[in-house]
C-alpha cells in the first residue's frame, strides 16, 4: 500500500508539472502573439500616417491659393495669350512709384500704363507685398499690383501686374528722382534763374536804331 500511495502521489506531482509547464507555454504563446500583434498596429499606423501625409499636401497647395486658381482659369497671364492678340489690345504696365502718404489712388490710378482705352478695359484686382498684407499708401513698401484686361474684341481676357513702390518722402525731390531745379547765384549774391535774369535783360541797340 505504501508503494501505492507513493506512486499516486508522484503521479500528482507530474501531473502538476505538466499543468504548469502547459500554463507557462501558453503565457509565452500570448506575449509572443500580443507582441505580433502590436507590431502590426504599428507598422499599420505609420502606413496610415504615411498616406494621409501625402494625401494632404496638394490639398494644402489647393487651399493656399484658391483666388489666384480662379482667377487664373478666366484671366490668364498675359504671356500665356499673347499671341492670340492683337498689338493694341497689348497693355504695357511698367512699375511705378510713389511717396507715403501722397494721394496715390492705387484702384483707379493707371498712371505708368501704356494702352487704348477704346480696345481694353483695365479692372483694377488687389495689391499686397510679399507678407499678403494689403497696399497701405501709410507704409513704405514694394506691392505688386494685379489687373484684369478685358477686350472690346472676342480676344481672350488676360491680367497683367506690376509693381507699386511707395518709398518715403525725399525733401523735395520728384517721385520719379529728379532733383527740382536750383536758381542760379548772381554776381551780388542774389539767387535768380536764367530766365529771369534773360528777363531783366535789355537788348543792345544799334547806333541806327538809337537815331531813330
């Protein structure tokens, strides 16, 4: 009976051993799934992230100028129709430049522009400097000015921009940089101008001309 008693109980000692052996297989058959399973996640993750990068960088690009889209599709750059025109529906826009704060009228002003009024009509767009902020007569700055051209024609519409440079006063000086005109200095120290002086001036008479 003893050796009974001693058999059964190794028996349970075995018995035990192999329920913990199965145990301890099946923790490490769960981490090593769990730790597939995570890496999946992952990798899923940085795919999904991925495309989701590249899907959003032209919708950054579309949404970053929509107005210059629209108005490109009906107003076209000038060198992009050019030549479909004629020479007198060509507008010829040099840049331009003005002091702060003078009476510049940078919508209605077309000063600095070359063209027909009967062949085109020139509509004024917006004007900003590099930073997207607005023309502000008040701030010394180079702002680029875009126009749209209509046609008197069926020729196709187009815009045209240039630049509008608002600079800081210069004591006296024209917009265009000529410096006003300086009198000149008389032999007494009296300033007066070549006119004038040719003003005061009396012409010479002949010895004929005195005896009559």
């Amino acid at each position: 009976e003893a050796g009974i008693w001693e058999h059964r109980e190794e028996n349970k000692r075995k018995d035990r051993m192999m329920a913990v052996m199965g145990l301890h297989n099946k923790e490490s058959e769960g981490q090593h799934i769990l730790k597939g399973n995570v890496k999946r996640i992952v990798s899923g993750l940085l795919s999904a992230a991925t495309v989701l990068s590249a899907f959003l960088q032209p919708l950054g690009a579309y949404a970053a100028g929509p107005e210059s889209a629209a108005y490109e599709a009906e107003y076209p750059a000038l060198e992009k129709v050019k030549e479909r025109l004629a020479a007198d529906e060509i507008v010829v826009a040099e840049d331009y430049t003005v002091e702060i704060d003078s009476g510049f009228d940078v919508e209605h002003d077309l000063s600095g522009m070359e063209f027909l009024p009967d062949k085109v009509k020139i509509t004024f767009y917006e004007a900003k400097d590099k930073a997207g902020k607005k023309f502000d007569i008040g701030k010394a700055g180079t702002y680029k000015a875009v126009y749209f051209v209509e046609l008197a024609s069926k020729n196709p519409s187009y815009h045209i921009s240039r630049d509008i440079i608002v600079r800081q006063k210069t004591g006296g000086a024209s917009v265009n940089g000529s410096q006003p005109r300086e009198p000149a200095e008389t032999g007494d120290g009296t300033a007066d101008t070549q006119e004038e002086a040719g003003k005061d001036e009396e012409p010479e008479l002949t010895a004929e001309e005195a005896i009559r």
